[in-house]
C-alpha cells in the first residue's frame, strides 16, 4: 500500500489506459503524470506535471521510491523524421531512466516493441532495441520491458496497421496460435494491466514480457 507512481506518456492508448487503472487501484496514493499540455482527468490522486521532454533532467521531479512508467512513443509518420523519431522513442526514455536512477526510483517499466534488437536492420526495432540496451546499463534496482504487437485500442489519431489489426482480429485470431501467437495484436488494456502487475511484483533485475506473455494474460481474464 501507499504505493507512488510517475507515468510520462499519459495522453497515448497504453498510458490513458494505465493511468485510469492507478487511479483505480487502492495499492497506489499518488499518481504523478507527466505531459506536455493538461488534460482533463480530475481526481484527488493524480497530479499532473506540465513538462518540457527537450529539458527532463533539468526537470524538478521527485522520482525517489515510486514505480516510473514510461508508455513514451511514437512513428515515423507522426514524427516527421527518423531523428525526430529517435528522440521521441530513444532519448525521452533514457533521460527518464537516468534521472530515476539518480533519484532513487523503486522500478521503471518500459513500453518497447515486439522484436526490439541493437542488432535489427529495421530502424523502428533497431531503435527500441538501443533504448533496452542503454537503460539496462543504468542497474535500475527493476527494470521491466514489456513488447506488445500491434496494439488494440481507441487512439486519437488514425494507424493504418492497428486498425486494420482492429477490424480484423476476430476473424484472424485462429490463425495466431503456436508459432505465430507471440504477433497476436493485443489491448493496450492489457498490456497496462501487466504493467502494473509487474510493478507490484516487487521482483528486482531486469525483465523482459514478450507479447506472448501479455497475449495470454489477456485470454485469462
């Protein structure tokens, strides 16, 4: 109990998700949420932090014994360039978890990618892949990664592959078992889900929840 959490990256599909479920769990008090604008949740629990991403470490942010979500993310398209992509997806999340790490944060959970890998020729995964290995050199006291598939959920703004995934997944979700099941498109509610069952897990050192995992969490409910 008496649980604190600071999430950066409210205002994405995984992130609203995530926070409604902290307001919702009595395990946690205090719910800091770090945006670039204000939103319109109210709740006695949450307070929500108005930041410049660009300025982080010079951010007075108290991260000492809290949970630190980061659902921090982005494509291409929507970024604009592979280096606006980057700093999005690969600066914001270390700078996060370097200053957890200074501060004394409890744990950082990460939203990564399915097929993240310094090694991938693809720059998307190639990407997620850097952000992983850097952050894992921080030695977080936890450390959790989560790589969702495409993710299902009401975004604001229109995907092409999500929403194809969307429409399509009951007739397709036969076809995602044995080998194939670890792509199955999964909710960013579940994914959410997880991440706070992660957290509440207190386990120390670095993990990794592949979709599979979350694929199955979600069938269980």
């Amino acid at each position: 109990m008496n649980r604190r959490a600071v999430v950066a990256g409210a205002t994405g599909l995984i992130g609203k998700e995530l926070v409604q479920l902290l307001l919702n769990d009595p395990a946690y008090t205090s719910i800091t949420s770090l945006v670039r604008r204000r939103t319109d949740i109210v709740h006695p629990k949450l307070m929500e932090q108005v930041i410049d991403f660009d300025q982080l470490q010079q951010v007075d942010v108290q991260l000492d014994g809290a949970d630190v979500f980061c659902t921090l993310g982005t494509t291409i398209k929507k970024a604009g360039s592979q280096e606006a992509f980057r700093k999005v997806d690969y600066q914001y999340p270390l700078s996060l978890g370097q200053l957890a790490s200074r501060q004394g944060a409890k744990q950082l959970l990460l939203v990564s990618a399915i097929g993240a890998n310094p090694s991938s020729r693809a720059f998307y995964t190639r990407v997620k892949g850097e952000v992983e290995e850097a952050l894992r050199s921080l030695e977080l006291p936890a450390l959790h990664i989560f790589r969702p598939s495409l993710l299902l959920g009401k975004r604001e703004e229109f995907r092409f592959g999500e929403r194809i995934a969307a429409s399509l997944s009951g007739l397709l979700s036969p076809l995602f078992s044995g080998a194939l099941r670890k792509y199955a498109p999964v909710q960013a509610s579940s994914v959410a889900k997880a991440m706070i069952f992660a957290a509440k897990s207190n386990q120390a050192g670095n993990h990794i929840h592949e979709n599979e995992q979350l694929v199955k969490l979600e069938q269980e409910k």
